[in-house]
C-alpha cells in the first residue's frame, strides 16, 4: 500500500502515527494515514483492523469567554 521511499510505518509499529496523511477531512475532524490508520483530531485513532486507539496527546483548547458569562453577578 505504501509507496513512500522511506516506507511510512505500518500500522502495528509504535510509531504508526508517523505514516504520511492520504486524505483529510478537517471539517469532520479525521485524516486517513498512508498505513490505513484513522487519526481524528483528539488523537484518537482507528486501526485498520478495527481496534480503537484512545486519544493519547493532550489538545490545546482554545481560550474562550464563557467563564466570564458563568461568574454570578451579585447586585
Ligand atoms: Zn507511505
């Protein structure tokens, strides 16, 4: 399936997450890796085989102004 020179990472090594991205689909929030594997955006992962990686890295979250809407204003 890979056709890279050097040959992306399968999707049973530990670094499968290194293969080179075919297809993303950022509006749906996944990418599909040369090796077959499925990486959405939380770093959650789908294999090839089916199995199901749990996200792993931590996601920056963007800096919003809804705390200030939650604080209680005493009158
Ligand atoms: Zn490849």
């Amino acid at each position: 399936m890979c056709q890279h020179s050097p040959a992306c990472p399968t999707s049973d090594a530990v670094d499968h997450d290194a293969a080179r991205v075919l297809t993303t689909h950022p509006e749906q929030g996944w990418s599909l890796l040369c090796n077959g594997v499925v990486v959405f955006e939380d770093t959650g992962e789908i294999l090839p085989d089916g199995s199901a990686v749990a996200p792993h890295r931590p996601v920056p979250r963007p800096r919003c102004g809804r705390h200030e809407s939650l604080r209680v204003h005493a009158a």
